[in-house]
C-alpha cells in the first residue's frame, strides 16, 4: 500500500519512523459529466484570469486571500518554518479509556507502517502497552496543511490512528430533539424490546452496498442494450396513525424475514413480555402466593381426609352398635312368651291352693334358720 505521509510516532522520549497508509478505500460508483446532446465530456480548466490562459499544476502555488482581497502567496518553504513540533511527528498527549472517545468525533482511519527496520522494538512496544493497558493513545498531527487530533488503537498487530475533529467542531443537539412531552407506556416498550430481540445481531461482514449493486445492473442492462430492471413499488411510508400496530407488524414481519414462522398473537406476546419484565420481587411475591396455595390445599386435603376417616369411624361404629343389639334381640326371649309363662305359673299356684283348702291340709311352714348361739 502507497504510503501518503512520512514521520514519526512521539512517545516521551521515544521515537517511533512510521508511514501513514489508508485503512478504507471506497467502491462507489461515480459518473463523468458529459454533454447531453452528443456524450461529449464536460472539463475544468485552470485558467489563471489574468492572463487568461490555461496553467498547469507546476505553475499552480498556494496563497491567503485577506480580507481586502490581497493575496499572500505561501509556499512550502514557508509551511515548514511552522513555530509547532507536529509538522512531522504524531505527538502523544494522553492515554485514556476508549470510551471517552464520542464517535461524533471519529473520522478517517489509517494504518501506520514501522517506516524502518530499527522502529519495529519501540513499535512492539507502544502496541503491547496500549493491549495491557487497554487504553487508546491521544495525539496531535500536521496533515494536509492543518494540525489535527487523532487516536492511537490497536486493530490486530497494527497501530491504527483515527482522524478525530476538534471538540469545538462538534456541534450541540440543541432543536433536534421533540420539544413536545410525549410519553411512552410500558407495552410500547415491550413491543419495542421484542422487535429488537428478533432483529437480533448481526455479522457486519453480511451487510452489502445494496444500491451499488442495483446500479451496476442498470449499467450493465443499458450497455448491453437490455430492458431495465423494474423498481420495486415504495413503500407506502406516510404518517404513523397507531404506534402500537405499527410495532405488532413489525415484530411480525421481522420474525417472518427471519424464518421464524408464524408471529404469535401480538397481545400475547406483549402480555408474555410484560410478565417476562415483571420485577424479582412480584415474581417472589408470586412463588410465595403459589406455595401458601399449596400448602392451604395440602392442609384443607388433609382436613378433607380426616372427615371422611371420622365419618367411615362412626359409620363403622354405628353398624356394629345396630349389629350387637340384633343380636341382643335375638338371645332375648319375646315379651309375649315371658308373659304366657307367668301367667300358666301363677294359675297352677292358684289351683294347688284350692285344692289344700279343700282337704283341709295346711301348707308346711317355713323352717327357720338356725340362730348363732355367741360364744
């Protein structure tokens, strides 16, 4: 690769030759101007109005026009008599954590080359140090007639350095933001997290200039005297009326581009999201609620069982209860026999006494117990 600048990488006391390559090329496509009537080419010509004649690039020199229209004209010997140290070198001035860099600032990126065998130790060294450390380099450098800020990085085993502009360069967000409250409710975002989630990552080496493509088939179709490609029917963009069916249709056509199948009911999935967002503790909340349910179902089992052993008990009990007094009644003589048993006893007794009146018999008496005479 053709170097496009020549110096060396100030580190303290350190002197680091290196040379300063592209690190990006660009592909796009680019037209001539031409005469529309016949294809005749349209050029520039460098035409000094003083002489009103066309110069060449040797005669063409650089100068300040001031604010009364003088010229000062200012040649290269003067540009190198320049009172800074960084007409030549890339000065380290800092080393900080990549993140205190705005990527607003970032801009062309090379790559610099050990510019001889001796730099290939300090270089090594600067690269291995800003590794460990995890820093990037801040520095000062002339290039292209101006002094400019840069990044030191290292990108593989090569120190890349990062064209940053000035912080005064940057301009504030100020009247770009709405100025009107708006307010965003919790399914919006839940939408919003879903679609980024099926969009998902992706390989940066998968993305392709899709609008170079689409050109070179046009040219391509019109040298070979082709019809051209139709273009697609826009989109029919206009103004977003309902938010949330514009995010529904997105996650659903995100998830169909992704072969993901068949989205799911778009109230589903936001309710789904909206419980996968609950918080750690309503989720607690939940688990506890669900144990003490189970634990209130165990104890109203458990009551419910011991009813039921309590009623089969009495069940039990009050059959074997019917059972003895069946029984009872069983070995117990009728009433009505008793009572013709005693009857049939009395009316003998009555006749025998009859009988004794009658033969003038007495009854024999009672013999008396004997008494104990005391001792």
């Amino acid at each position: 690769m053709r170097s496009i600048w020549n110096g060396a990488i100030s580190f303290g006391l350190v002197s680091i030759p290196v040379k300063l390559v592209n690190a990006t090329e660009s592909h796009s496509i680019s037209f001539r101007q031409i005469h529309a009537e016949d294809n005749g080419r349209i050029r520039y010509r460098k035409v000094c109005e003083l002489d009103d004649r066309e110069v060449s690039t040797a005669e063409i020199g650089k100068g300040y026009e001031d604010a009364d229209g003088t010229v000062i004209p200012i040649t290269d010997e003067d540009l190198a008599h320049l009172p800074i140290p960084t007409t030549r070198t890339i000065e380290i001035v800092a080393f900080v954590p990549a993140d205190r860099i705005d990527p607003l600032q970032m801009g062309t990126a090379y790559y610099l080359a050990v510019g001889a065998a001796p730099a290939a130790k300090p270089y090594t060294l600067l690269r291995e140090a800003l590794k460990r450390g995890d820093k990037v380099a801040v520095a000062k450098y002339a290039l292209r007639g101006r002094e400019r800020l840069g990044m030191l990085r290292v990108v593989g085993d090569a120190l890349t350095l990062h064209g940053l502009l000035w912080p005064d360069e940057v301009r504030a967000p100020e009247g770009v933001a709405p100025d009107e409250k708006v307010t965003v409710r919790a399914k919006e975002l839940d939408l919003a997290d879903a679609l980024m989630d099926t969009l998902g990552d992706v390989d940066l080496d998968d993305l392709h200039d899709d609008y170079r493509a689409a050109l070179e088939e046009v040219i391509a179709a019109k040298a070979a005297g082709e019809a051209l490609p139709e273009a697609p029917e826009p989109d029919s963009g206009g103004k977003v009326l309902d938010l949330m069916a514009a995010l529904e249709n997105s996650v659903r056509a995100a998830r169909a581009s992704r072969g993901g199948g068949k989205a799911p009911e778009p109230k589903a999935a936001a309710k789904k999201t909206t419980e996968t967002k609950a918080p750690a503790k309503k989720a607690t909340e939940t688990k506890a609620t669900a144990k003490k349910t189970t634990e209130t179902k165990a104890t109203e089992t458990k009551a419910t069982e011991t009813k039921a052993t309590a009623k089969k008990a009495a069940e039990t009990e009050a059959g074997e209860k019917k059972a003895g007094d069946k029984k009872a009644a069983e070995r117990k003589p009728p009433a009505r026999k008793t009572a013709q048993r005693s009857a049939q006893g009395s009316a003998r007794k009555t006749a025998a006494a009859q009988e004794e009146r009658k033969s003038g018999r007495k009854p024999p008496a009672k013999k008396a117990a004997p008494r104990k005479t005391p001792a």
